[in-house]
C-alpha cells in the first residue's frame, strides 16, 4: 500500500516514540573513550541528518533517553539532538550529595560502592555467574563509568569469603590504591580469597585487619588449587596485620563512620556465619549492610532467629544499634535471614536485595515470602530483575551483550543532608 507523506512521517513517527526508551534518572552521554576529537550530534537518529553541535573529550549532555542505535541528549544551549551509542557511554550527573551509594548488578552476588566527598569505600565484590576478571571485570568497568576520578579506595570490606562476594575483588588492587582491607578472618580455600589475600601481600601500603588475634602477622594457610588458568601449589601467606576489627566506630571522613556490629573470632563452619555486619552513619542517616548473615534454616519469616545466629545475637546484644533506615537485605532475600523480630528492631522502610539467577543449592534467590515480608514494612529495590532480558542488552555496564545477567539494574542511594534517602534504579553504560 501506498501511503501518503504525512501519513508515512506519521508511522516512523510512531515507530519511534513506541520504542523510545526513557532514562532511569538523571544522567549524561559523555564521549567514549575511543573519541579523539568530537563525537556529533544530529538533529534526528540518521547518519546523514544535519548536524547541532558535537561533544568533545570532557563534556557532557543531559541524557533524555535511547532509540536503537542512538542516545537522545539535550544540548548546552538547549537545543535537542541524537548522538550514536557507538561513540558515548551513559554516566550519572555529577554527584549532587554529600554521600553516594551504588548497588551494583553484578549478576548473582553483591558489590557495594559507597562514596562521600573525602572516602571511598567497597563492601563486597563478588559474582557466582558474571566472573570474568581483568578489562571485562564488571565490577571495575562500574567503578570507572561512575567515578571516572577515583584513585584511592579508603576501605575494602569483605563481609565474608564466598565467590558471590569476593571474586572480583582482586582486580581492584590492580587499579586503585588501597588503603585498609577489613576481612572476616575466615579462611576458605577458594581462588577470590586467595587471589585477595595475595593482592593484599603484595601491596605493602594497605593495613589488614581482621576478627582474628590482631598479633603482628597473621598466619594463613591455603591448600593447592586449580584457578584458571593455573594449578596453585599449597601456601602460607604471612598477613602483617593492623588493628583486630572492634565494635568502635572506624572514621570514613566528614561526618561519616561505619561500625562493625557484628564479627567473631571463632573460625565458623559455614563462611556466612563469619558476616561481618556493616552499620554505615552518613550525616544523620544509617544504612546496614548484613552480608549473608543469617537468622537459621531456611523457615518462615515468623520464626524467631536462633539464639547463635547473627540475627539472634544481635537482638540479644544490640538492639539500639541495629536501628537503621535502610537495611541490604542478609543472603540475597534468602528464608534463613530477615525474621520479622529481626526487622522490628531495624525499623527499616527501604530494603534492597542483590540477587541473580543461579540457584543456591537448590534454590534461586530472593525467596518469596521474604520478598513480601519486605514490601509489607516499606519500599523494596532488587537488581535481578529482567535478568534475561539483561544477558542480551547490547548496552549496558561492562561487556555488552555478553550472556550475563549483570550490568543492568544497578541501585543508587543518594543522601543530602537531613532530608529523606533518595533511592532510584540506574541503567548506564559504559
Ligand atoms: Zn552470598
Ligand atoms: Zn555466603
């Protein structure tokens, strides 16, 4: 069928508006890396459109959304264009708070970042399904997308040593300079661990500490193993170590500390019983971070936690000091963490989960009745959704299109002041 001008702009119009994509948040298109002089920006998504102006290495425009293959951005002057997603990458607009944290979607697993205008520091970085390591590291592929700037992490905590929390941290050494790493002091004999504790060695400027005895070396031993691509022979790694890990507040920076409620001393059998459990005081609000800390079995929400988990201990020891706005749910949303008693004495209203699609055992996380314990007693953000969708989006943190599930729904908190926890979905690339 023959159709009539205005009739054919009126479907490609159509076309376009229906597969308009609009922006998660406040963010930019910068130039990519690969850009030399400028980068052009047309005044509609065709190659040969005229063009409106360029972006140069350096600047920025306001991000109004995508359609296949190109970025809508708002031009300084204001004016409206298309520039190609080949040559730009997405970035948050410049911080706006005193304090930033960033959940990444690092597939099944968790990695935090938390930034405030004089620290930095990492909770966790691990993966059980999106583990590629080096330039394809999606962990150090976020750090570089949203704090291009950043030289020095303050503080690397490792909640506990499982792959889905500590495999991608070894690369982060490689990139930054590291000041304190903070370890449960739980040895498990997996190859983050040890890639871990073998970057920690080698940097000599990084202080460790541990739950352990706090005695001037720490010794560590860890068995032979194969970690790709290499057989690792049996070792003793000799720790020099800085303070063992209190219950004092550890400063951050300006009006910020983070208090470690729970550690312990004993070497548990299950790594998710040594949880470091993380209390973060940013200005006047509190944030917790749980690791895999658990109540017990797996059981209803309704069950009170076991005298010996860190649930229970906690409600025995530290009420008051449990109280927190935001709570990161313990073990990705899994029944045998976040009992109701549990959540009564946090008090939270924003819960997040970080979770994917690789079964834990023989269970996908976060479990249902948990979700909805969750959402009954406030707001709840989790990155594993549309995580096949993910494996497939060609524009995303880190490798695109590369079969994963991570990279795509990433959760930023920003705090300002007094006023409320902003708490949003962000979706970038790089
Ligand atoms: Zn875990
Ligand atoms: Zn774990």
């Amino acid at each position: 069928m023959k159709l009539s001008l205005p009739l054919l702009w009126l479907v490609i119009l159509s076309i376009l508006f229906l597969e308009f994509v609009p922006p998660a948040s406040a963010d930019d298109a910068v130039p990519s890396d690969r850009v030399k002089i400028d980068v052009s920006i047309r005044e509609r998504p065709e190659r040969n459109s005229p063009r409106l102006g360029a972006l140069r290495p350096g600047e920025r425009a306001e991000y109004l959304g995508s359609v296949p293959r190109w970025h809508k951005v708002r031009l300084q002057n204001g004016k409206i264009g298309f520039i190609s997603k080949g040559w730009t990458r997405i970035v948050p607009t410049g911080d706006s708070g005193e304090f930033t944290i960033d959940i990444l979607d690092v597939g099944t697993g968790l990695a935090i970042l938390v930034r405030g205008k004089d620290f930095a520091l990492i909770y966790d970085g691990g993966s059980n399904d999106d583990r590629k390591l080096g330039k394809n590291n999606r962990f150090l592929a976020y750090l570089k997308a949203v704090a291009p700037n950043l030289k020095t992490i303050d503080h690397v905590v490792l909640s506990h040593p499982h792959q889905d929390h500590v495999e991608l941290l070894a690369d982060v050494f490689k990139n930054y300079q590291i000041r304190h790493v903070w370890d449960s002091g739980k040895v498990h004999p997996i190859c983050g661990y040890r890639a871990l504790l073998t970057a920690v060695l080698s940097e000599p400027s990084v202080t460790y500490h541990s739950s352990l005895h706090g005695f001037t070396v720490e010794i560590i031993k860890i068995g032979k193993m194969y970690c790709r691509p290499n057989h690792l022979p049996e070792t003793v790694i000799k720790m020099p170590h800085g303070s063992r890990i209190s219950a004092e507040p550890v400063p951050l920076g300006e009006g910020a500390s983070m208090t470690f409620l729970h550690s312990t001393v004993q070497q548990k059998k299950s790594p998710n019983d040594s949880s470091l459990v993380v209390r973060l005081d940013l200005g006047k609000h509190r944030i917790l971070l749980m690791g895999d800390a658990e109540a017990g079995g797996r059981k209803s929400p309704d069950t009170p936690p076991k005298a010996k988990s860190i649930e229970g201990l906690l409600l025995a020891c530290c009420m008051e000091d449990l109280r927190a706005e935001l709570l990161v749910a313990g073990h990705h949303g899994s029944l045998t963490s976040s009992r109701k008693a549990f959540l009564e004495a946090v008090g939270a209203k924003i819960f997040i989960i970080s979770s994917g699609p690789t079964k834990y055992g023989s269970v996908v996380l976060p479990d249902e009745e948990v979700v909805s314990e969750l959402k009954s007693r406030g707001k709840l953000f989790r990155t594993d959704f549309d995580d096949e969708a993910c494996r497939k989006n060609p524009v995303k943190i880190g490798s695109d299109n590369d079969g994963k599930p991570g990279g795509c729904d990433n959760i930023r908190i920003v705090i300002k002041g007094d006023s409320a926890l902003e708490v949003k979905y962000w979706q970038g690339s790089d």
